[in-house]
C-alpha cells in the first residue's frame, strides 16, 4: 500500500534537489564568466618567457579599435591576465617588461559572450650600445727629423744639472 503522504514528500524533496543542483551549476558558471555579461565577451591569458616560465608583472593592454579605449592590467604571480568585461569589436594587444622587447598582437576579435585565451611569448629585449671614438692628429711628427736640431757641449753645460751626466740628459 501506498501512503499519498510519502509520495507527496518525496516528490517536494526531488525537486528541491534538483533546485539546488541548479543553482550550484549557475554559480559555478557565473564565477567562470568572471564579469562577463550578455553583451560582452572575455580576453584572458598567460605570459611565458624565452623559455616557457610564467612571467608575473607584464603590463598587458588592450586597445579598441573600434571607440579607442584602452585598459591595462598587470600579470599575477603566476603570469595570468584577464579583462572580463570588453564590448563586442577589434582589439589590438600590447604587453610590456623591462628586460622583454615590447610584443603586440593586433586583430583580436571579441564576441559577445565568448571568452578569448591567449599566451603570450615574450623575447627578451636586445640591448645595443653605440661606441664613438674620435682621434686627434698625433702632436709629434714620427716619420721625419725635419724639426729636430742638433744640441753641442755648450747647451749642454748650461742645463742645470749637478753631476753633468749624459745619460741624464736622455731620460
């Protein structure tokens, strides 16, 4: 025999459950969206050094190709950015690091409730340096005696020296 009682209750209970698994579901989702809404899409992504090392600190910017606005974020410790909330359109990317050549990314396109990933590999950044060496003529002549002259004994009394010693004279 079947008790309505116990039916009724059971059946209260399945849908209770079945209300909690879907708002669970929803909540899962909207924290996956991050921001996003029905009118806008996502850009998220990782950066990665030389080597494929997450890199933190990279200041990343997007551009609206289509109203010219600009937003900039900086990579968590583990490389990560995102923008959550970017209107439908064309994007250009530029991501900057002291010591990383400066990357940019151009022709992204966001959907409306699309999220776009990224990564993005950084160079390292060539240094250069420029060295500029003048001369000037040197002020004595080598090839030539021309301008030498020819000193006697006599000059060579006058110099005030005590001992009078040629070798002297040479240094």
């Amino acid at each position: 025999m079947h008790n309505s009682s116990n039916d009724g209750c059971d059946l209260r209970r399945c849908d209770c459950s079945a209300l909690l698994v879907t708002l669970a579901i929803g909540v899962v989702f909207t924290g996956q969206a991050s921001g996003q809404t029905a009118s806008t899409g996502a850009l998220t992504g990782v950066t990665l050094d030389p080597s494929g090392a997450l890199q933190p600190g990279v200041v990343v910017s997007v551009f609206n190709q289509n109203t010219g606005e600009t937003q900039s974020v900086t990579s968590d410790g583990e490389g990560r950015f995102g923008f959550p909330s970017l209107a439908p359109g064309g994007y250009e990317l530029h991501a900057t690091k002291t010591g990383f050549a400066a990357l940019s990314h151009a022709g992204i396109n966001i959907s409306v409730t699309e999220t776009v990933r990224l990564e993005l590999d950084l160079r390292l950044a060539t240094i250069s340096h420029s060295v500029q060496v003048t001369s000037e003529p040197p002020m004595v002549q080598t090839d030539n005696s021309a301008l030498g002259r020819a000193v006697y004994g006599s000059a060579i009394s006058g110099l005030p020296m005590a001992t009078r010693n040629f070798a002297q004279i040479a240094v």
